[in-house]
C-alpha cells in the first residue's frame, strides 16, 4: 500500500521529530534496528513507523539496555 505524500519524512525530519542526528540513523539501519528508507536515492522517504521506532529504540536506551538486548526485543 503506497505511503501517501503527507506521511513521508526525509532524513532530516525524521532526525528532528526523534531529537538523534543522522549518523544514529544511518548506524541503526546498518545494524538492523531501524528498516532502511522507502525508495532509493533522492526520492527516498521515512514513514511514521521509522519515527515510532526509533522513538522505541530511545526509550530502551535510556533505560540503559544494550544494543543487543534491544534487537532481540525488537525482533
């Protein structure tokens, strides 16, 4: 089901609705925490699900969990 143009989030507002910069991003994403971007290249766009998810991802952080507890919670 295509994502409709109001939902989409770049990089950089996605970064800022979660308060992380964009190197925590893109390191989720190469660790498998955080699904990659929809499309590729300069068309690419975040949905609210990766907003939700990295919010979730904050949450276990702050309450001192490592990376790989929090993988295995996503999963």
């Amino acid at each position: 089901m295509p994502v409709p143009v109001s939902e989409r989030l770049s990089l950089q507002e996605l970064t800022e609705a979660a308060g992380v910069p964009v190197r925590t991003v893109r390191y989720y994403i190469a660790e498998g925490l955080l699904p990659p971007p929809m499309g590729s290249g300069p068309a690419s766009f975040y949905t609210p699900n990766h907003l939700l998810r990295l919010r979730l991802i904050g949450r276990m952080k702050d309450a001192y969990l490592p990376l790989k507890e929090i993988r295995r919670r996503l999963e």
